[in-house]
C-alpha cells in the first residue's frame, strides 16, 4: 500500500510539472504574440509616415508641374527670369496657399472668353478650394504679412506716441465693449462632495494585485474599498428588481436612491443592445457609492474611502476629477481675449495668476509590473473544482502529500482571458500614459512597481507613503491650528487694550467734568472749527448693457461686411490676374500664328526660277535676253515688295487693333475699381474703430449726450450735425453740390467727401464713386459734343474763361480723399 501511495504522489506531483512546462509554453507563445503586435504597430506607424512622405512628395511634384505648366503657357520665363520666385508673386502665393491648406491647386492656363467688368460677381463658382484661398489671402492681408507687406500704404512723417498702450485702444475698447455686452460665463461652483480624511484611487495592469491591496488597505486605515465594477453590477439588479416590480421604486426625494437605479436602467439598456458602459456611468456610480457612503448612519467609524481599479481610461480620469473637484481637463479657459476682433489689435495678453486647485484624490497608486511578470501570474493559476481551493504553480502549489493535481483546472475568467492577455497588457500600457498626465499636474500620483515583490511587499511600499501622508496632514493641522489660536489670542489682546484704553479716557472725562463742576463755571464749547470738506469723487457712469450690446452689435456687423467684402474683391484681383495670363497667351498665340502663316513670296520665287530655268543657255548671254530677264527680276521684286507692303500693313493694322481694342483700358478700369472699391472698405473699418471709440468715451466719460435712435447712435454734441448718405451718393442737406470745396463762394461748404471729426454720420464718408467703363471711342465722341456745347453756351461778352479741366485718375481720386479723411 506504501508503494501505491508514494507511485500516486510521484505520478500526480509529475503531472502538475508537465502543467508548468505547458504554462512556460503558453507564456513564451503569448511573448511571441505580444512581439508581433508590438512589430505590426511599428510597421503600422512605418507605412503611415512613408504614406504620408508619398503624399507630401506627390504635392509638392504637383505643385513643381503646376508652376512649369503656368511658365509655359504665360512665357513667363522669358522675360522675368531673375525673379527669386519660380512664378510671378501673385500666382506663387495663390499656389503655396493652395498647398499648404492641402487643397487642389488652382488652374492659370484654362481658356476662357468671360470679359470681366467690374462689380460683376465672380467669374469662378463659390467652392472649397476657391474660398479658403481667399480665406487664407485676407488674412495675410489685415496682418500685413507675406506678399501684402510689400503694399502697405505708411503715412510720411507720423509721430510715434509717447504711449505705445495707444495702438492697442481700439483692441481692447472692442474686448470691452464685448464683455460689457455679453460677460465672459461664470466658472462652474465647485461640486459639493463629503468630505472624508482619506481618499485613495487605485489602478493598474492587470494581475498586479489590486483587489488585494484595496482590501488590506481598507482594514488597515478604515475606509471604504468601492469597486465600480460591483457597482455596476449592483445598480443593474436594483433596476431591474424595479423593473420587475420585485422591489418599489425609490421615493423621489431619495435622490442617491434614484440616481442609482436610473444608473443601472442605462447601463441595462446599452448591455442589452451589445454596447458598452460609458465611461460617464462608471464615473457616476463611482460618485454615488461615495455620497451613499456619506449617507449611512452606521459609517461613524470610516474614515474614507478607495476606489478599486478606477480610473482605467484617460477619460474616466477627467469625469472623476471634474466631479470631485470641479477641475475640468477638457475645458476652455475662458480669457476676454476670446472676444478680441481681428481688425483690431489688443493690448498684450495678461492670463490671471496661477491658481493652485487641490485634487479630489488624495493619493493615486498606479500598480505596475513588467509583461512577463503578469503572464506568470495569470496562466499559472490553478482551481481544485472539488474543493475550491486555489493554487498557483509557482507561488502557492498544492502540498505534496495531497492527490489532487491532476484534477486542477484554470479558473474561468472573463475579464482576463488567457489567449488575450499579452494584448490586453499593451493597451493598458497605451490607456494608463493619459490617466499618469491628468494626476501629474497635482502631484498626487505614485508608482509602485511590483516585480519581485510579494503582496506583503507592495502593502508595505503602499502603506508607508499613506502613513507619511497622514503624518504630514497632522501636522499641518497642528500648524493650522496653532496660527488660528495665535491670531485669537492676539486679537483678544487687540480688544482688551482698546478697552482699557476707552475706560482711560472715560475716567478723565469724568474727573475734567467733575472739576468744572465744583469751580461752578458753565463750560460753554466752543465750536469746533469746520474743516474742508473732501470734495466727493466723481460719479463716472459706466456703459450700460443694452448701450454695450448695441455697439458690439454694430462693430460686429461691419467687421462681418468688412471681411466678406474684402475676400470677394481679392478673388476679383485673383480673376483679373488669371484673365491677364489668358489673354496675354492669346494675343502671343495669335500673332505667332500670323507670322507663321504662308504668304504668296514663295510661289513668285518659284515662278520666276521656273521660267529663267526655261531659257536656252545659249541665249542668256544674249543682250536682249538679259535684259528681258532683269526686266522679269524687276517685276519678281517689285510683287515681293507689294506682297511685303501688304503684309505689313495687315500686321500694322491688326497690331493697331491689339492696341485699340478697349482690353487694356478695361481691365485697368476694372483693378482701379477693385482697388478702390478696397479703399473704401478700408474707410469704413477706419470710420467704424472711430465710432465705437467715440461711443465708449461718451458713455464712460458722459461729457457728451448720447441719445440711441434704431440701435444706432445718432450724434455726440448739440452742434453737431448727423450727415446721412444720399441714395445718389452726396450727402443730404447739400443742396449745391457744385459749389462744394470753393472757399470764396458765399454760402460754400467744404468737401461732402470729408467729415469733420466734431461730426457724427450714420455712415461711413464715400471716398469712392464708381464710375462706368466708356470704351475710347465712345469717350472722344462724347468729349467733343461737351466742348461743342460748352462753345455754344458762351455769353455774348465772350469774357468768361475757361477752365482747365483736369481729369483725375478713379484710383488716385480715391486714394487722396482716403487719406485727407484719414488725417483729419
């Protein structure tokens, strides 16, 4: 019987050694497994940056083809070739716009038979492509940047101010008036939370022993291990025994009772559809199991709490946060520099000062340990089904004398299967890097790396930062404490020396009255000399809300037109350019094949030789036969030349035509026009920036009355006059327009054109006055019927004079009265 016994033991101990040996197999393939994973991310991340290098090299191959094509077809490297720039400045930034919006680049050598005039909509549809182009130019443009820098406009001889804060007024009175408007929104209360000694969080990969670390913790420092996990599970049952009617629904004022169950309602709905859990749900039941534990009349003796691997996502992290502290990760900060306008340039920006925020956690634990460590750990568990006892083939076997390896199973377990799990160990790798920077910026994160520890290792390592903690928060509050009873006592010591000193001056009152008293003198006291009284600050008004709302609402809008205006009149400038290339490669084109096309010279040549050829040679030398052949030469000559005359002529004529036909004229008409069309635009904004700030100082200052008609203010002085825009584009209240701007006329004005800085108009001064395009021969003919009738309305003394008449051109026009109105 002894030798069955010890052959049993020897046979049941050598199969539980076979199942290490497969347990070491299982671990090196899962290695394997991981490697590959590892390598297929690698290669993954490889391709993606080779595919992104093709995309980026075929763009710019793209963009190489796009400029070859535009240099061939417009020629432009023969006349321009010691440009830096491979293509004329306008075209190249078109195209490096295009290109680094990662757009499709725009086309210069299409055809086309559109004759633009100006304030004609576009020649392009509205696309993608075409408006972020413009998107992109206009902001180049306000900031003066890249190929506008080169156009900016500087005013000669300006002052620079004393105060360099003045080029910032605009910016910030904006900002203001914005925030005065519509406030920046308050910042979240913070949640209101029990408050409890000790919160812990807890998280890790797997098999690092978390659950057995919340549970020693919690005995050991009396607090609360929460696994949401078994929340989840908790809330799923308690909805649905409602459900079902098993138990009644929670009274509504039970709020942490209701919570719960409409928790585990939509965790119910989402399991059943085959979804996931949101990390919201498990954040919330985290949240509620905390305030139930508030709750509870039999929890005097807890201390805190610890939540059991949670948080698992970078988001449950934020969701946690947020809930315990009010710390929000994702949030926008909010900063009036969020209402600053394009258009206007703010002061710099000054962000409020640092505010330390305390985490809702005390201490975050991350449990760590390296792959392998965990592969051990999970494959070489080991179940007794019969007895449920459980064992581990490396740390905890079974004893030896006990039958009953080769009965043991691996336990079931669905949240950490085996074939998976080297996976699973890498995307928490991934998953933990966010949780680690949400509680590094409190300093409330620890590491503990459990290799080669046991789990009476890692509660050590674990509980002597929590006791180190506590000894710190202890003596903090001694500290707290101590400072409070200090102030207390010194400002009792305050009051007591206050008092004494009240009852000092009482007693030699008294003893001052009592000696007037018995000397029989009537004290009569003398006035007391009145003191000047400290003139009262100045109540300044401050701009109400409705005034503010209203301004913001008219800068707002004229900024809105403003850049909407200013982008179409740059892909206006961007057609004139196109139309420019086209039409230049269609005049080339044709004049090419002018000069290439077959004249009548040859044929003549060849007459001529045909013929000469036809005499005998014997009788060229004969006198009359040679000068019957110079006679035909004269003849040959003089057809070549009248050919030549002709053919002169015709180009002469057709290059007369190239150089009459209007096209120049037009085009010229159209860029003034788009460029003094820009003029105005540029007014307007000018005219705008000066209205708000006017506005805001009538407000604040309240030197000047301000009276609000229709949302718009209508004037800052009781002289002042309100000029409104004629539909025809004079002013009202001008009746003669002709003697505008003539001095030593009676009743004269000045330019209508020009407002005058005490002046407050509705709009901003027309400075541009477009005018029809009138092809050249249409302008002489109707410039000699103006001087035929100019000739026959002359008086009968024929002593009136007559004046020059200086035409001046639209642009420069316009360019001078924006600039006197600007100086003014």
């Amino acid at each position: 019987g002894e030798v069955d016994s010890e052959m049993t033991l020897a046979r049941d101990n050598a199969y539980l050694e076979s199942s290490k040996v497969t347990m070491n197999a299982e671990i090196q393939a899962q290695h394997i497994r991981l490697s590959a994973a590892v390598e297929a991310g690698k290669f993954t991340e490889k391709k993606r940056a080779i595919m992104l290098a093709e995309d980026t090299l075929d763009s710019v191959v793209d963009l190489a083809m796009a400029v070859a094509d535009f240099r061939a077809y417009t020629k432009h490297y023969e006349y321009n070739i010691s440009d830096e720039d491979p293509a004329p400045l306008e075209v190249w930034s078109d195209l490096k716009r295009a290109f680094t919006n990662v757009q499709t680049l725009p086309t210069f050598t299409a055809p086309t038979t559109n004759d633009r005039s100006w304030g004609v909509t576009t020649t392009s549809p509205s696309d993608v492509v075409a408006d972020i182009i413009d998107a992109t130019e206009y902001e180049e443009y306000i900031n003066n940047e890249k190929m506008w820098s080169k156009f900016v406009y500087q005013f000669p001889s300006v002052p620079s101010p004393d105060d360099p804060t003045v080029a910032y007024v605009l910016g910030d009175t904006v900002i203001s008036t914005s925030l005065t408007a519509k406030p920046l929104p308050e910042p979240s209360p913070p949640p209101v939370i029990p408050s409890f000694p000790l919160k812990l969080a807890l998280f890790g990969v797997s098999f690092s022993g978390k659950t057995e670390q919340a549970q020693r913790l919690s005995e050991r420092y009396g607090i609360r291990s929460i696994s949401v996990d078994s929340e989840l599970a908790a809330a799923t049952e308690f909805s649905t025994k409602v459900q079902l009617g098993s138990i009644p629904e929670p009274d509504a004022s039970d709020e942490l009772a209701t919570s719960f169950m409409l928790l585990g309602r939509e965790a119910q709905s989402l399991l059943v559809k085959g979804g996931e859990v949101s990390d919201r749900i498990y954040t919330e039941l985290a949240i509620t199991a905390i305030r139930k534990l508030a709750a509870e009349k039999d929890t005097e003796g807890e201390f805190g709490w610890i939540l059991e691997d949670f948080p698992q996502t970078t988001k449950q992290a934020i969701l946690l946060e947020k809930a315990l502290s009010g710390y929000d990760a994702e949030a926008h900060v909010h900063h009036p520099h969020d209402r600053k306008s394009e258009l206007a340039l703010p002061g710099p920006r000054i962000d409020p000062p640092f505010e330390v925020i305390q985490s809702g956690i005390d201490m975050v634990f991350n449990l760590k340990n390296e792959v392998g460590v965990t592969l051990r750990r999970s494959l070489g568990r080991r179940l007794d089904p019969m007895t449920g006892e459980q064992y581990h083939l490396e740390t905890s076997r079974p004893p030896y004398d006990l039958v009953c390896k080769e009965r043991l199973v691996e336990p079931e377990d669905p949240e950490n299967p085996s074939d998976n799990l080297s996976l699973q160990v890498l995307s928490h790798e991934t998953r933990v890097e966010g949780i680690e920077d949400i509680f590094a910026k409190f300093g409330n994160m620890k590491v503990v790396n459990t290799d080669g520890l046991t789990n009476d290792g890692v509660f050590a390592v674990i509980s002597k930062q929590i006791d180190a903690y506590l000894e710190k928060q202890a003596e903090e509050a001694k500290k707290l404490a101590k400072e409070r009873a200090d102030a207390k006592a010194a400002e009792e010591e305050k009051l007591s020396a206050e008092e004494e000193a009240k009852r000092i001056e009482e007693e030699k009152a008294a003893m001052k009255l009592e000696d007037e008293e018995q000397e029989g003198e009537s004290a009569v006291p003398e006035p007391e000399p009145e003191g000047e009284v400290e003139p009262s600050a100045p109540v300044v008004p401050e701009l109400s809300q409705e005034l503010g709302a209203v301004l913001d609402a008219r800068f707002g809008a004229a900024s809105t037109r403003y850049s909407a205006l200013v982008q179409r009149t740059l892909r206006a400038l961007r057609e004139e350019r196109i139309q420019l290339g086209q039409h230049l490669h269609d005049v080339r084109e044709a004049f090419k094949e002018m000069l290439s096309a077959v004249d009548d010279k040859q044929p003549i040549v060849s007459a001529f030789c045909k013929e000469f050829n036809a005499v005998d040679t014997d009788m060229r030398f004969d006198d009359r036969t040679k000068a019957e052949l110079l006679l035909r030469v004269e003849e040959m000559r003089d057809a070549l030349w009248t050919l030549v005359e002709t053919r002169r002529s015709e180009v002469e004529t057709r290059l007369a035509e190239t150089r009459e036909d209007g096209w120049v004229e037009k085009r010229t008409h159209s860029l003034q026009g788009d460029f003094a069309f820009m003029m105005q635009l540029e007014v307007d904004r000018f005219f705008h920036g000066v209205e708000l700030l006017q506005d805001n100082v009538s407000a604040v200052t309240g030197a000047v009355p301000l009276e609000a008609t229709e949302g718009v203010l209508t004037g800052i002085g009781d002289d002042a006059e309100v000029v409104e825009e004629d539909k025809k584009g004079g002013k009202k209240g001008k009746k003669d327009d002709k003697k505008k701007g003539k001095k030593g006329d009676k009743g004269g004005e000045e330019d209508a054109e020009l407002v005058k800085p005490a002046e407050r108009s509705k709009v901003p001064p027309t400075v541009f006055a477009p005018m029809p395009f009138v092809p050249k021969e249409k302008k002489g003919e109707e410039e000699e019927a103006e001087m035929e009738d100019k000739k026959a309305k002359k008086g009968k003394k024929g002593a009136v004079v007559e004046e020059d008449v200086v035409e001046k051109d639209m642009l420069l026009g316009t360019f001078e009265k924006a600039i006197a109105y600007a100086s003014s």
